[in-house]
C-alpha cells in the first residue's frame, strides 16, 4: 500500500517543507563547524535553541492565535529540573547545601534526566493548562503573564534549590553543536507534523471563527490544551538543551527579556506557519549579532563609532513596530516553505 | 445632488456590487429594493464610506473619493443605519445630543431636541434613561431623530421597519412621508416593497448585486409581480 | 489598631496609584482596544522630564510638577500619533504586540541617550514627611495620593458625563464606527483618549516619584504590570472597573504583606499574581467587564 493511503496530501506537502527547513538549518551548522570560531558555534547553538523555543510557541500561540508570555518560565522549569536531576553529587553538595527533599543527596543519567525534566514540565503545562485553554484573548494573555511572574519568582524566592540570582553550575556538558542540530530538525518534522494534523487543522479553525468551530463539532478546549503541553515539551527540551551545553544556568534569561525576543521572532517571520517560526529566529539572532557588534563601538572605515548600549533592544523594538505596523502576519504569513517553492515554478 | 457611476462595493476581497448607477436629486425620496444581499446596504456604506469602494461617487459637485466618514457627514451626508446601532448605554439626550456635535448654535440644538421630543413623546418620557432599554421602534425613532440632528442634506434609511410591528412600521413610514414633505432627500432602503413604492419618487431593484431594472413608482409597481417572482420578495 | 488604620491608608494609597494606571490604560482600551504597554515608559517620559527640567532650567518643585504633566501628555499624544495610528483598526494582539515593541524601544532610547543606571530626582521628597493624625503616624504622601486620585476620578467623571466630547468618548467605546458616522472626527477623539491617558500617567509618575526618587529605563514596567492587572480583574474597558481592580490590587498586596511571614517577603508577586489568575478562572472577563455589544441584525 502506498504512503498516500495514511496522510494527506498537506502533510505530505508538510513533509517536504520539513526537509527543506530542515536543509537550511543543517547548512547553516555544517558552515558553522567547519568554518567558524568558537564564539560562533555559540552563536549558532544560542539560535537554535531560540528555535526550538520559538516552536514552541507556535504551536500553541500560533495555531491558537492567542499571544503566550509564559514560555520562558517552562524554558526554565526543563531546564532546573534536569539540572537538578544531573549534576553530580559531589558539586550539590556544595552548591545546594540547605536543599530540601534530598535533592542533593542523588544524581542522575542526562538522558533519564532530561526525560524528568520533560515530564514534569508537560505535568505542570498541563495543570495550568486546564485553566488557561478555557480562557481567550487577552484573559489568557494575562493569565500567562502571571504564570511567568510566579514561576520567576519562586525561582529568585528558593535559593535552597534554584540558587536564584546567582548562578547553578556544575551540570555536565553532555551537549554539543551537532546535538542541537539534530534535535531542531526533528522539532521542525513535529511541528510541522502538528500543524497538518487533525488537531492542528481544528486549531487552526478554531482560531480564526471560535464559535464556527465548536458548531462544527470541535472541542476548542481539548484542541488549545494538546498543543499547550506539546508545546511546553518543546520548550523544557529547549531549557535542557540550553542547560547541557553552558554548564550553568541562572533565573535571569527566563524573564521578559527573553519572552520579548522569541515572541519578537515568532511574529516576524510570521505566527501561522513554522517557515515563519526558522525565518523569523534566523532573522533575528544573526541580525542582533550585527547590532550587538555595532553596540561596542568598534571601527568602521576608518571611524570610531561611540558606544551604543541599548541599540539593539531598539532595533529589536523597531522590528515588532514595523511588522505590525506593515504586515501583522509576519514575512510568511499564511505560506508555508515549499508552497512558496511551488508557486516559483508554475 | 447625490450621483453614484459604476460604483463597485466591496467587503474584504468580495465584490458586493459590481457596477451600480443611481442618481438622487435634491428633495427626492429614491428607494433601493431589492432581497437579502442584492447589495442595497454595501451602496448605502459606500456612500457613508464605511464600506470600500470603487467608480465615482459625486455629492453636490464634491467626489467623495478619499474622504473619509467624518468628512462625508460634515458634507451632509447622514446615515441612520441598519440595526440601528443606538448608543445603548448612553441616554435618549445624550443620543441625540452626539448626533448634533458637528453643529456649534446651542440653541438651535436645544429646541431641535425639544422638537424630535414633541414628535415623539416616548423619547421625552426616557430622555434619560439609557437608550438600550427602548423598544425597537422607538430605537428605530431614534436613530432617525439622531441621524438627523445633525441638519443633513441627504438622509441614508437603511431598512427603517426591519423586525418591527406593522403598527409601528406605519409610524415610521409616516415619519418618512412628513420627511419629505419638508422637502429632505432621502435615500431609502427597504425590503418592505410596497409601502415603499408609495413614498418613492424613483426606485432602483437589485438583485445579488447587480441592477435588474429602475424607474418612477408606476414602472416599478407594473414589474412589481414580475419581479416578485424572479426575487423571491413577498410583494404583499 | 494604629497599625490596622496604617494598614488600611497604605491599600488605600497604593490602590489609588493602581486607580490612576489602570483609569490611563481603560481609557484607551474602551475607545480602541488597544493595550497600551507602552503607558509605563509614559510614566518612565515624565520622571526623567522631572531630571531634565531640575538640571536645565529650575528645581522649583511645581514647575517641576507642571512640566513632567505636561510631557506625559505630550508623550502619549506623540506614540498614538506615530506608533499606534497604522494599527488602529487590527485586532487586539497586533495593538498588544505593537504597545510591547514601543515600550522595549523606549526603555533602550532612555538607556542609550540618559544612562542605564539610576538618577535621583530628589525636589519632590517634600511631599513625603510623617504626621500624626489623632495620635496614628501617617505620610502625607499617601493622604495626597488618595485625595488626588479621589479629585482625578470625579473630574472624568464630570468631563465623560456633561461635555460633548466626554459623550462623545463613551459612544466610541460603544460603537467607534457609529460615533465617525455622526461627523466626529476619529482623530480627535483617539488624541483625546490618549492625552487623558498620559495625564493621569502624569499624576501617577509624580508620586511614585516622590517615593522612589530616582527613575531609571525600566522605572514604569512594574507600574504598568500592576495598571495592566488592575484593568483584568476589573474587567478591560470597563473605566468604573479599573478603579475597582486598582483598589482591589492595592488591598490584596497590603493584604499578602501583612499575612505573609517575613521568610516569604519574596514571594509576595507570586501570591498576589496567583490571586489575579485565580479571580481570572472565576471571572474570565473580569468583575465588572462591560456588556458586549450583540450585533444582532432586529
């Protein structure tokens, strides 16, 4: 029996912008490997693991059209609760010394760690879940504003297990570039895969009319509440994979600043498909590494730039204005990666 | 005074209207006939410039291309439109007051509002309750008193007895008559055929929009039972 | 009971500040559904006009006071001008998304042209000394913050209800489109709506300044967090409902800090934020949300 007797003609067509995406990406660490310097691997790791957050988000927020605030807090959870789970006894024992629950007292295989961390962060997405899917527009907004607050705060309030502001070391490298390669292509495969699916496709419906949808026998809650845990396990594999590579984490980049950034890259390249989602994440992170360049002062032709602290919060300000001032729907806005390569060809 | 050429109406990316010429002249009561969705409305929202349009529209020598609601009202161009659209939760007063706020003579205002309240006693007995707890024909009332607060040239009616009683439907087509009497150009759409006829100087029916035929009241009357049948409007 | 009555004047205070936000937010939002996040950097306009007015010109604390008003307006008037006009008619994410860029450009612009540190405006601590009312220790500051924002809320109470343009300002909130239909201009009543909005982020700049002293980039996103709360669990675009949450906010944070132990002090934002979410669950539109209109065609 043929493959086309299982899926549909749009997944299949997703099939194909899954592979193309996922080219793009493995060109760009391919040059990064062979060609680049250490600062630019973690350059290029920082973006990916950007992407996978940014997947994330476009599960829920961009099939379900209802703005997220909260992913960096579940960035974070994933990326604690392996942390926990995988440092050696021997450092917790000096990092953790008042931690409670035994936490110090074991230590754990990263892999079997990371599946923890996946697992309670899905747990925790999806309790919270239960609420937040049944609320929309800006209720939801709010609640996941909230979420966040909370989630940060608890981080900075249990020094004994989250250390707070200061730093948590000591987990081990176990991740390097060509790890987070593979990961982001499989991510780019599930989210596209999510997005043609038959959950994904009522979603979707259920974004642009709530009310058609649920008269045609869609259950709107049910639909929001799978793509919000499928897209918190995005996001605890992007806080692991964030974790297992620097080797220390703090409470500080799961906050707003960070929020803004992915949702600043989501939106960009366009919330509705996943094409946006790797357009808009490539877009910016190697555009702010320009602007960051250009913060420092450096020398250019000749002429001795003053420093510019804050230039690329303005830039990454002016993106989010002039998108939406221009094209709300972001650079793709309903077209997917090789609808756009069809349309070259006819 | 009021002249549409080749106007299309669109919604989004959807023609509404695909080509429509209608003339109003001044102290004329011309009326729009037509079924659900032959596009009387999208006419009447291209004129008031709530709805995209292209072709030209002209009133009194001024094209109305590129103006935009505000400006087409100041020029005297006042809509009492579909579903009413009162201020609901604001009072009868303050209805009819926001309809003069392009008028700057205080008492000029004052005693219009004393007028549409001898007109209408009802209005006077709610003058300050909120507006959302009339009925809808004192609603209907409303609008029209509201719309013309303002001292407009033309008057767009869009559908002025949809949902209502026969018994208040009466009241307000002769509202209309005694509207005309005064010598108001009126632009009317309506579905209700016949009592529309009767105060009609000129008619124009449409069907899914597009212009099926137009003429002066005995014309349309005679294609009146025609009509009935290819529009599938109840012509009793 | 000095220590309930100090209690009560501190939620009260606090909830005023609250009010005053969350009024300049609602504003806004019942005219054009737009969720203005940019109203802190507003707030953040008008403490670093205070610096640059005492540096440049006087340190008269009411020239002072008058002129961090009148940026506040000015400031408001210009984003809506420039930022917020293209997006008028979008829906309410996009204005969201839109209000968040203008406050991340403003927050680095103050960075990038003031400094990334803190700088102390110190001519308005006179508003703050102790007194001693029938024998309980309160600050003044708090006695003038509750009376202003009481004297704030009836003057737009009297300008929605008896001015044309006031009237004008409700009926937008009802049906802009309708309110354009009757020769209002758009413009005028969004400037209006918008300047209201950073007057009263004007007021509220000058307490929290009298309190804090110093302003520096990210000075008004805690403010505008809490506004954004107040105006939620008020009900968004219910004007008489962000007066309610802002009160309702300040009771519930004076509330967490005198309940909670002294151990938990850090987690007293997680507390009051899970209340917010938890009255959200009970009331997804908030307690006092307007009634939708149903564009019902009869």
């Amino acid at each position: 029996m043929s493959l086309s007797a299982y899926i549909s003609r749009d997944q299949r067509s997703g099939l194909v912008g899954s592979l193309l995406l996922s080219c793009l990406l493995i060109a760009v660490g391919l040059l990064v490997v062979y060609f680049g310097q250490r600062y630019q691997l973690r350059i290029v790791y920082a973006a990916y693991v950007n992407l996978l957050v940014v997947l994330g988000l476009q599960v829920f927020m961009g099939n379900a059209n209802i703005t997220n605030l909260s992913h960096s807090a579940f960035m974070g959870i994933g990326a604690y609760v392996a942390a926990i789970c995988v440092t050696p006894v021997k450092i917790k024992a000096i990092s953790l010394p008042q931690a409670p629950w035994g936490l110090n007292a074991f230590a754990l295989d990263p892999w079997v760690s990371a599946f923890i961390a996946i697992a309670i962060t899905a747990l925790l997405a999806w309790l919270v879940g239960l609420i937040i899917t049944r609320l929309s527009g800006i209720g939801a907004t709010i609640v996941s504003l909230a979420l966040l607050v909370i989630v940060h705060s608890i981080f900075l309030h249990r020094t004994d297990i989250f250390k707070g502001k200061q730093a948590f070391f000591g987990i081990p490298q176990v991740f390097d570039i060509n790890s987070i390669l593979i990961i982001s292509v499989c991510a780019i495969f599930v989210a596209r895969a999510f997005r043609e699916s038959h959950w994904g496709i009522q979603l979707r419906a259920s974004a642009d009319d709530e009310v058609g949808a649920r008269s045609m026998g869609v259950n709107v809650y049910r639909v929001r509440l799978i793509a919000w845990v499928l897209g918190s396990v995005f996001l605890a594999v992007a806080g692991i994979s964030y974790a297992y590579f620097l080797g220390t984490i703090s409470a500080r980049p799961f906050y707003f600043t960070h929020v803004f950034l992915t949702v600043a890259m989501l939106i960009l390249g366009g919330m509705r498909t996943v094409t946006g989602a790797v357009l808009g994440t490539l877009l910016i992170s190697f555009g702010l590494e320009g602007v960051r360049y250009l913060e420092t002062g450096p020398e250019l032709l000749g002429i001795k730039l003053p420093e510019l602290l804050g230039l690329s919060g303005i830039m990454l300000g002016v993106v989010i204005v002039v998108t939406m001032a221009f094209r709300s729907s972001g650079i793709t806005g309903n077209t997917e990666i090789e609808q756009l390569f069809n349309r070259w060809r006819r | 005074m009021l002249e549409l050429h080749n106007v299309r109406v669109y919604h989004g990316p959807i023609e509404a209207v695909h080509g429509l010429s209608v003339s109003v002249s001044e102290g004329q009561c011309v009326v729009l006939l037509g079924p659900n969705g032959a596009g009387k409305t999208s006419t009447l929202s291209a004129i008031a410039g709530v709805a995209s349009s292209r072709g030209q529209i002209t009133f009194n020598g001024h094209d109305l291309e590129g103006l935009s609601i505000e400006e087409r009202q100041r020029l005297g161009i006042a809509l009492a439109p579909e579903g009413r659209r009162i201020f609901s939760n604001l009072s009868v007063r303050e209805n009819l007051l926001i309809g003069a706020a392009t008028r700057t003579d205080r008492p000029g205002v004052a005693s219009d509002i004393d007028y549409w309240f001898s007109t209408f006693p009802v209005l006077h007995e709610r003058s300050d309750q909120a507006a959302g707890t009339l009925s809808g024909g004192e609603q209907q009332m409303l609008t029209i008193a509201r719309a013309l607060m303002s001292k407009p040239r033309i008057l767009l009616l869009d559908e002025p007895s949809l949902g209502l009683a026969p018994l208040i439907c009466k009241q307000i087509f002769a509202l209309i008559d005694s509207l005309k009497a005064q010598g108001m150009t009126i632009l009317l759409v309506e579905q209700n055929v016949r009592d529309a006829l009767q105060l009609a100087d000129y008619g124009y029916m449409l069907n899914s929009g597009n212009l099926m035929s137009e003429g002066d009241r005995e014309t349309l009357s005679r294609q009146g039972a025609s009509m009935s049948t290819l529009t599938g409007i109840n012509h009793t | 009971m000095d220590y309930a009555i100090q209690q009560v004047l501190n939620a009260l205070s606090f909830g005023a500040e609250y009010a005053l936000l969350a009024l300049g937010l609602a504003i806004v939002f019942s005219i054009m559904g737009l969720v203005n996040f940019a109203h802190g950097e507003i707030i953040a306009a008008g403490g670093y006009s205070m610096f640059a007015i005492t540096s440049l010109l006087t340190g008269n604390p009411f020239v002072v006071i008058v002129g961090a008003l009148l940026v506040a307006v000015l400031a408001s008037v210009l984003l809506e001008r420039v930022a917020f006009r293209p997006v008028r008619y979008a829906d309410a994410s996009t204005g969201l998304l839109t209000a968040f860029g203008v406050s991340m450009i403003l927050q680095n612009l103050f960075l990038l042209l003031v400094s990334p540190r803190p700088i102390a405006i110190t001519n308005l601590y006179f508003l703050n000394w102790p007194i001693e009312v029938a024998g309980v220790q309160i600050s003044t500051l708090q006695v003038f913050e509750t009376v202003t924002t009481a004297i704030a809320i009836c003057l737009l109470v009297v300008f929605l209800k008896k001015s044309s343009f006031g009237i004008a300002m409700r009926a937008a909130s009802l049906d802009f489109e309708m309110v354009r239909l009757m020769g209002i201009r758009a413009n005028r009543v969004v400037a209006v709506a918008f300047a209201v909005s950073g007057l009263l982020a004007g007021l509220a700049c000058i307490f929290i300044m009298a309190r804090r002293g110093s302003v520096d980039p990210t000075f008004g996103f805690n403010p505008v967090l809490k506004a954004f709360v107040a105006c939620v669990l008020g009900g968004f675009g219910s004007l008489p409902g962000a007066v309610l949450g802002g009160f309702l906010l300040g009771a519930i944070e004076v509330g967490m800090l005198v309940l909670l132990p002294q151990s938990y002090g850090g987690m007293k934002e997680a507390f009051v934020f899970g209340i917010v979410a938890l009255i959200l669950v009970w009331r997804p539109d908030g307690i006092l949300s307007p009634a939708v209109e149903k564009g019902d065609k009869l």
